[in-house]
C-alpha cells in the first residue's frame, strides 16, 4: 500500500473566499448576454389526458419569440423520450420501461409535468405569456398509493408494477427460518423527502456554427453530452456541456431532466442563447424525490441470538416514470448493504416499484444504501428489545469478525477490510456511553424523556471504477489538474490540488484545478455514490508517476547520466554525479525552451480493482417534552472508518453535513401529497428544513483501517452521515418514548407525531 498519501493533513478550503465574497460562477450567474427566458406551462392536475394546447395566444403575446409543444418537438425532428434504465424481473422477464416526454403529449402524470414552453425577452413576459396557453385536461383518477392496482399510468405497466426483483437465495432462507429459535419481524417505512439544493436546477444553451453548448448545474458532463447528442441527432463533437459552480447535487443533479433537452432545442431554433432557472416551488414539484418505500425486515436468531437469516421485502414509490437509474438504485444499490456489518450466512431482498401520480421520478442522494441501513439498523434495535439483549451487545455478537476479511456477503459484495467491534469501542467512549444513566435522570429531573439510540452503518463507493487526471504545465508557471469529476461544494479544489501539491512539490496555489467541460476534459465519471475522492486522486497519482516517467529521458540528457538513474523524491530530479536537482515546474520551463511541448502534457487513468466499504458508528441522544411532543437531538456521536484521508477538516464537514441531511429526515421533513396527487409541502411554509438551532455539536472522530481495494488506502465519506443518522435518532426517539410504554415510533418526529404517539397508547404512529 502507498504509505506517502496525504499525510492527513488539514488545509483551509482554497475556494471558499471566493464562494463568500460574490465570486461564485453558478449556472445563473454566467448567462450570455441578451439570453432569452424560457418558462414552462405546468400541469395544474395529477392525473389527466392532455386533449388541447391552445398557443396561438402565446405566440403573440408581447416579447415572445418561440413557444414549443410535444409535436412542435417531434415535428422538428427531436426524440421526445428520455432514455432510463430498467431492470429484470424475478422470472427474468424485463421490467416496464414506459417512455418520458420531455413534454407531455396526450396525459399528464405528475402535478408539475411540463406541457408547453415558452420563450420571451424577459422572464416576466414568458410568465405572462404562458397565463394565456389554453388547455383542455380531462381528469383521471390518480394513483397515489405505494401499492400495485388502482388507476393505470402506463399500459406497458399493469397493476402499475415498475418492477418484481430479488436477489439472494431464498430456499436457504426459508431453512434457516425453518431451522431458528426466534424470528422476529418489523415494518418499516422510510417517508418521502424532498433535495432542496441550496441551488434549484438550471441550464442556458447556445448554438455556435452548428455547434451546441449546453451549461447546467450537475454532476457530469459527459451523461448529458450523450443523451442531448442522440436525442437531437448529432455528432458528438457537436456537442460541448459545462458545470460551473454547483450549488448543492446530493445525487439529484445527476440525472438529466426534459427541461435541459428543450431549452437545446429552442436556442438552435432561434439561433439565440436560452436560458432557464427554476424557482423553489417548481423545484420541489419537478426534482427527482427519495425515499417513500416500506421494508418488511425479518430476522432468524439462533439460540445464541445470532442472525442466521435475514428476509426483507420492499415496496418503493417510483414516481410516475423511470430515469436513467430509478429502477436500478431502488433495487440493486439496497443490496450493496443489505446486510450490513453483519456475519449473516442466508439473506434474500424481494423488491417490487410502483408507479404513482406523485414524484417525476423517485431516486437520489445515495438512495438504496440509507434506505437499506435504516430497515437493518431499525430491526436491530427492535430485536434487542424482543429477545431481552442488550443492543450494542446483539451487534457485536453478530459483526463480521477482523479475521474473515476479505468477506463475501451473501449479496455477492466483497468487503475488503473491517474492524466493527474496535470502531464501536471507540464510539462507545467517545460517546460517553456509561455516563449515559446520569444524563437521562437530569432530563428527567426537568420533566424530559432522554433517549438513545445508535446506528452501525456500512456503505460502499459506486459508479464508475475507471477515473482520469491530466496535468497541463501553463507558460505562466502554473498548472492546470483537470478532472472527471464534479464538486458540489464538496470542497474538491481544496483536496485534488493539495494531493497533487503533496506528490509533485508544486504549491498549491499554483495549481488550478478543473472540472466540469467536455471540450477540455476527454471524459470522466462525474460525482456520486461517494467515489469522487477515491477514484480521482488514485488517478492523479497514476498521472504523475507516467509525468516522471516521461521526463526522466529528456532530463538524463539534460543532467548527463542515464535516464534509469534519475530518481524524483516528490519535490525535485536528482541522480548520482549531477548538480542539477530540477522540480517539476523547472523541467517543465526546461522543456518548453527546448521546445519538447510533449512533456507540457500528461495523462493517465486509473481502475479501482474493487470497491471500498465506508463504515461506522453513530450514537445519537434525544430528549422529548412529553407535553407537547417537541423532540430535540442534545448529544451526537460519529466514529467513522474511512480508511486514510487526505483532509481530515473536509471529512468532518462531509460527515456534519450528512448527519444534518439525515437528522431533518429524522424530526422534521417530509413531503405529503393528498389523495389528489397534490403536493401540500410545495414551499418552506409548509415543508419543514432542519434549522441551526435542530442541530447539536457533533464529535466526530475516526478509527481508520485502510481499505486494501485501492494503493491510497481511501474509502469514501460522501453520503456516510446520512446513512447512519436516520436510524441512530430513530432509535434514540422509540428509546425515550419506550418509558411511556410506546412501542413503535416512526419518522418523522414533528411533535404533533410525538405527541400522538404518547397519548395513543400502543404509540403506533401514521
């Protein structure tokens, strides 16, 4: 294993002066000059056929200059449908693969899906514009539930069953039920929630001599440059896509949308930049949701209350379409985890999606892995309370042991390294586990019911394995690192051009780093799933060993020695009888003089021979008013496995963010529809975001045991935080609640849930 890496060292983020001080360059920001505004007429209903489009109207209404509908689309020759993935089914049939329009044409499905667009001079006049379209919807009933029959969305989906999957050995299953001392069985739902980037959606697009340019805020450019290119019908050199900043992605920005396609369209058909930028409420109607499934967990004990099997059967709300990975992530990615840290010797998911008149399109922000953690981790509290264990004992009981590694789990992953039982020592003290019993008699002292709960999560890195970095050495000193991946805020200036910094001996504010534009960049695997760090700075390091590698000829004549004599020491050239001890930068200079612009230039890409398992422990602590339900998390724990890092500040700052993300799931989000289809949380009035003060200070610490899947040793943190903290407030919350005799509770805990769940007896809460 490469030892050199990082040295662990913390760096004040490079780009955070200029984020703070106005120098950001979002999608909005960097419009041409003299771009139109394109706004989009949206349906008013859940379910309908779309009858009418009355534009004429619209087509002369002041400062308009184009308005676009589905034919309109098709008549110009444009692909209408999106592509998506789907998977196969359990008989081996494959899935429903029902077409997206970018526009609608004959039904509706969804509150928010676009059926017209119009273009104008000022984005008030394109609203304006669009008040006038005329349209004839013919309501149908929606379908809104999370269970098969009911209305029919797609005639290539009956009953609207998406998919029926399922992966594991079910005749070992039904033994090992057959053959244990105790089963126990939990439901467990996982609520819709909404993104809410700090940045809504948006995309400009501009046409050059028959040549596109598309700019929008993602994840990756090269998805998009491939989908625009075939559903526009054009070569792609044709085709350029650019992120600038990105204000936020959590795996939502990493899909193509219908909008991004049209505004394309109707800037070659103008010949003018077009330029579109969602608003808040349009956002939560139109972004790709998550969650909204429900697992029925069940678990097989031996007498030793060890796991034997393990059985979960999900139900995912799919939205009312596929995407380019829906069907995947709520069926494939559950099983990466499915068993967790646990030595479980017979395990089986079964996985049906269905289609609703509610979310575009249900997938994002690592959906799969917190959703399968949560239904473990839920059931793992549940039956420690069942069997009369002690919870943190029931899980070490049933970790992996250190000494089988590497693991095969019975979904087929590979976990390559793992020490479970030390990393919960270490959250055990850290968290203070013992003084536990004072704490909770102080809030009962005020009247307060205290709790505590904890998560033992594992998950894996996804996406592309294959990764590369190019070096460009600048005729003003400085270098250029570009990137296949995209930075969301994620602070990835900071790390790639400190790793680079620290392999080379270049400093690193002469290092610019860029991402972001098909012209520059050849391709690359964009970001998400938690693999950005990993697979970028294995690749930068292939990169610079091929950068001296190519050097040590020309400097051999330089210096006067053999090219198998010259050494690099991570700073500078050097070999035995010479005096010259060149760096990078001046060889470079000693290149361009010599005019070898070959040596200018260096690239090199990397695989990852297999995937790395992030992995650890929260401890969450929770104390609820039980007049008026008000719950609050007062104490959080994290004792993380990451494997070596590079920058031990931005790891944190992943891992507050993530436990943020996954604590408002917790005690305060949620998307609610009515029977309708209509969104009732369709803004911050009504959709409830968690606030500074909802947060506690979170300790965090780390117990690395570096991952054997890749040289550097690294395992990804990305989406860690909310993995964990779903499961470890939810258990703190029913731990406090138990007091009272509540025996089930479940997200989210708003106080009127609380409160319900406290005067309901039995506490079974809807």
């Amino acid at each position: 294993m490469d030892t050199k890496f990082g040295q662990s060292q913390t760096v004040t983020r490079i780009e955070d002066v200029r984020l703070l001080t106005g120098g950001g360059r979002y999608v909005d920001d960097i419009a041409p000059a003299g771009a139109l505004h394109a706004y989009f007429l949206r349906s008013p209903v859940a379910h309908a056929d779309l009858r009418a489009l009355d534009v004429r109207e619209a087509r002369a209404a002041p400062g308009v200059h184009l308005v676009l509908t589905a034919d309109d689309l098709l008549a110009a020759g444009m692909d209408l449908h999106m592509q998506a993935s789907v998977v196969k089914n359990r008989d081996g049939a494959r899935a429903a693969a029902p077409g997206r329009p970018v526009l609608a044409r004959d039904r509706v499905r969804y509150v928010g899906e676009a059926m017209a667009v119009v273009v104008a001079e000022t984005l008030a006049q394109a609203k304006d514009a669009v008040e006038t379209i005329e349209f004839d919807l013919h309501e149908l009933q929606p379908h809104v539930e999370r269970a098969e029959g009911g209305p029919e969305l797609h005639a290539e989906a009956p009953g609207n069953l998406a998919y029926d999957w399922a992966l594991g050995d079910a005749d070992a299953v039904e033994r090992a039920f057959a053959e244990a001392a105790r089963t126990v069985t939990l439901e467990v739902p996982d609520h819709r929630v909404i993104v809410n980037s700090m940045e809504p959606r948006g995309a400009w697009a501009e046409w050059s001599e028959g040549r596109l340019h598309l700019c929008f805020g993602g994840q990756g450019v090269w998805m998009m440059k491939d989908r625009l290119a075939r559903m526009l019908h054009l070569a792609p050199e044709d085709v350029r896509v650019t992120n600038p900043d990105v204000g936020g992605g959590f795996g939502m920005k990493g899909f193509p949308y219908p909008e991004y396609f049209v505004v394309a369209h109707a800037a070659r058909e103008l010949g003018r930049p077009v330029r579109w930028m969602s608003e808040r409420t349009e956002a939560m109607l139109t972004d790709n949701g998550g969650r909204d499934l429900s697992s029925t967990v069940e678990t097989a004990f031996d007498a030793g209350h060890r796991i034997i099997g393990y059985r979960v059967t999900n139900v995912s709300n799919l939205g009312a379409y596929n995407s380019e990975f829906a069907q995947a992530i709520q069926s494939a990615l559950f099983s990466k985890v499915l068993t967790g840290a646990y030595d479980i010797p017979a395990a089986l998911l079964q996985a049906k999606g269905i289609y609703t008149n509610t979310v575009p399109v249900d997938a994002y922000r690592g959906a799969g892995r917190p959703e399968a953690i949560y239904a473990l981790e839920r059931m793992m509290d549940h039956a420690a309370r069942e069997l009369g264990v002690d919870p943190w004992e029931l899980r070490r009981r049933n970790f992996i042991p250190r000494e089988a590694f590497p693991y095969r789990t019975q979904t087929g992953e590979l976990y390559d390294v793992g020490d479970f039982a030390r990393v919960l020592d270490r959250v055990r003290e850290a968290a203070d586990l013992d003084g536990f019993a004072a704490r909770k008699a102080e809030s009962a002292g005020q009247g307060r019911l205290r709790g505590l709960g904890l998560c033992y999560y594992i998950e894996s890195i996804l996406g592309d394995p294959t990764e590369g970095a190019e070096v460009e050495f600048g005729d003003d000193g400085g270098v250029n690192l570009y990137v296949g991946t995209q930075s969301n805020g994620q602070g990835h200036e900071t790390v790639y051009a400190q790793f680079l910094a620290d392999r080379t001996g270049i400093a690193v504010e002469d290092i610019r780093v860029i991402q972001g534009d098909s012209d520059r960049i050849a391709k690359g695997g964009g970001t998400g799933g938690s693999r950005s760090v990993t697979t970028q700075c294995n690749a930068t390091v292939a990169t610079v060993e091929a950068m001296v590698g190519a050097f040590a000829p020309f400097l051999a004549e330089e210096m006067g020695v053999e090219a198998a004599e010259i050494e690099f020491d991570g700073h500078t050239f050097r070999a035995p009888g010479s005096n010259l001890t060149p760096t990078l930068i001046e060889a470079a200079e000693m290149a361009r003089a010599a005019g070898r612009a070959d040596l200018l230039r260096h690239r090199a890409e990397y695989t990852l021979p297999g995937r790395s398992y992030p992995n650890g422990a929260h401890v969450a602590e929770v104390e609820i008013d039980p007049e008026t339900g008000d719950t609050r998390v007062v104490e959080y724990t994290v004792t993380d496995d990451f494997g070596n890092l590079m920058n031990p500040r931005l790891a944190e700052g992943q891992v507050h963010g993530g436990v943020a993300q996954g604590l408002g799931q917790a005690i305060c989000e949620r998307a609610h529809y009515d029977g309708n289809g209509q969104l009732i949380t369709a803004s911050f009035m009504d959709y409830a975001m968690p606030r500074a003060d909802d947060l506690p200070m979170i300790a965090f610490t780390t117990e690395p045991v570096p991952s054997t899947a890749n040289p550097l040793g690294m395992k990804g943190c990305g989406e860690a935080g909310t993995v964990g903290a779903m499961a470890a407030v939810a258990n703190a919350a029913l731990d406090a609640l138990s007091e009272r005799g509540v025996r089930r509770a479940d997200m989210p805990f708003t106080p009127l849930r609380v409160w319900q769940m406290l005067n309901d007896g039995a506490g079974a809460a809807g």
